[in-house]
C-alpha cells in the first residue's frame, strides 16, 4: 500500500512568510536603482560584504518567488503612481515620430516663442539653446539665435516599427511542428538528413 506523499512544508511556509526588514528594503533599492542592478543594491543593504560575494548573494535572493513577487508589487504601484503604461509610452513614441516640424514657426518663418507652442510640440523639444551677439557697438544691437533640438524621426519610427512588427526577417509558423529535410548531393549521390 502506498503512503500518500507529504507536502514539502518548509517549502510552502518559505513563500508564505512575510518578507524581513532587510529583504523589504532590498526589494525597494532594486526598484530605486534606475538600471536595477542586483548587487549594488545587494551592497547598499548589506554594506559589509565583497564585491564577489555580494554578486553571489544578490544572484540567490534575487530568484526568490517572494522577492520576485515583491518587486513587481513595487513596480506596479510606482507605474500605477507615475501613471506609466504601454499606451502612455507609445503614444509618446507616436509624438516624436509623427510631428510637423512647420508647428515651430510662426507664419513669417520665425520660430515660436515656446509658450506659443501646442502642447505635443512642446513637449517633443529635446533641448533649447540660445545664444546672445552683439553686432558692432551698442548703437548696432544685438542678435538672438535660438536653435532647438528635436527627436530624430527616423529612429523613432523604426522602434514605432519594431513595436508593431513590420521591419521582422523573421517568419511566425503558427501551428505544431513542423519537420525540416535537408537535401544535399553528395558525388553524384542525393541523400537526406
């Protein structure tokens, strides 16, 4: 007769208990760290430790189910809070393929002042420059240049591109296996693989 198997307790109760303080603010320093690096957060918690052995650890912590559960908790709430999506994210992408470069002048050819800009114009502006010359003596004047920086079109219409998968070498096979036969003439002789 065979004795029903045991559930692995120690296993069941290792995901079900709450995190430590320390492991809460490792999950939350990972989140922080813009390129969420594992072992500087790891060392930022866990400040007395090598390089080496931070690496180590930070690679055993980190593939935890309840770290990994935590830090997508972390994640979601600071997308729910800063109100980050992937429509939000492409729309943006969508504003600095699609703009219209003649909304940055007035109708004489001169550019707007920025508070005269419409809103995805202004906000697709990568950085503004303005430069002050003095022509001759004071009498003279003086010029302004003022030179935008805007978003490279192209570039953001090849990752619009990506996105929507219309630049892939590659094929999709949809359906179950599918078998390859390789042919190949050998001294005179055809044979398969």
């Amino acid at each position: 007769m065979m004795q029903p198997k045991k559930k692995n307790k120690k296993k069941v109760d290792m995901v079900d208990k709450p995190l430590t303080a320390k492991e809460e603010r490792l999950c939350r320093e990972f989140i922080c760290d813009f390129a969420e690096n594992q072992v500087r957060s790891y060392l930022h918690v866990y400040e007395n430790m090598s390089y080496a052995s931070a690496a180590v650890e930070a690679s055993k912590t980190f593939k935890k189910p309840k770290i990994k559960q935590r830090i997508a908790e972390l994640r979601a709430e600071r997308n729910k809070r800063l109100e980050i999506s992937a429509d939000r994210v492409l729309a943006e992408i969508a504003k600095l393929s699609f703009y219209d470069p003649r909304g940055f002048f007035d109708p004489d050819g001169r550019l707007k002042p920025i508070d005269e800009l419409d809103p995805d114009h202004a906000a697709i502006i990568g950085g503004i420059e303005t430069m002050h010359k003095n022509i001759g003596d004071e009498k003279d004047g003086q010029i302004v240049l003022t030179k935008i920086k805007l978003p490279d079109k192209g570039a953001n219409l090849e990752r619009l591109g990506k996105h929507l998968k219309l630049f892939t070498d590659q094929h999709e096979i949809v359906g179950g296996p599918v078998e390859i036969k390789i042919i190949y003439e050998s001294e005179g002789k055809t044979q398969s693989e």
